[in-house]
C-alpha cells in the first residue's frame, strides 16, 4: 500500500452547547491541524496516488472556507455538534473524498484541536456515502 499525507493549519471557533464544563459552552478558538491522508495499492500514470499540489489546493480551500469563523453557524455543521470528530468526517466526506483518484481505497482526515487531542474519520471508498 502507498500513502501520501498533506497537513494544514487554522484557527477557527465553536462551542458545545452541551458540555459539563462551562468553558466550552461559550465560543472560543482553537488551532485546528487538518491532516488529509490517501491510501492505494497502485500508482496513476504520473507515479502518484494523488498530486500533493492538489490536495493542498483543496486543504487550502478548507482553511478558506473555516478559518476565523464560528463552526456552530457554518451549514456544514447543520444538524451536528462541532466536535473534532463531526469536523473530521465533514472535511473527509466534502473535501477530501472529491480529491481521490482512481487508486485511492482509503482516505482518513484527522483533526487536532491542541496539542494532545485528536480525532480521525477514515472512509473505505467502497463503503458510499459516510452520513
């Protein structure tokens, strides 16, 4: 198996509304590291899984899109608790998914809010829609 991993940086907002602990019951900022990662047993005509370049566009594109901005008011979070485990499946299933080539059968997106915690979303591409 070959694998190709791109990682990005920003920082965003959000808050649990449902937390025991008062601190997340308000917005707040994190730092969040988005990792992407691309699993296949084969290689394109070029010799890539897939082209870093374009996975940074697109990892770009998600800090676009999230940074600086409160989670909670984002309509791909529409239904759902912006922890780091709802974010990792959202980058995964809109972002990341689309990137994938033909030699790709797994994609996993891990998202750190510090430096301690994360949480990862890995989709098998013959599993469908991940919602």
């Amino acid at each position: 198996m070959y694998s190709v991993e791109v990682d990005t940086d920003f920082e965003a907002l959000h808050f649990l509304a449902a937390s025991d602990k008062q601190e997340e019951t308000v917005p707040h900022a994190h730092r969040y590291r988005v990792s992407v990662k691309f699993e296949g047993a084969g290689l394109n005509e070029y010799g890539y899984l897939v082209d870093i370049e374009h996975i940074d566009r697109e990892l770009k594109r998600v800090a676009a899109s999230f940074a600086g901005k409160l989670l909670n008011e984002s309509p791909a979070f529409s239904g759902y608790v912006p922890s780091i485990e709802h974010f990792a499946r959202i980058v995964c299933l809109e972002f990341a998914l689309p990137v994938a080539g033909a030699h790709v059968s797994a994609v996993t997106v891990t998202i750190g809010e510090n430096e301690k915690a994360r949480a990862s979303y890995l989709h098998c591409l013959a599993d469908g829609p991940g919602r």
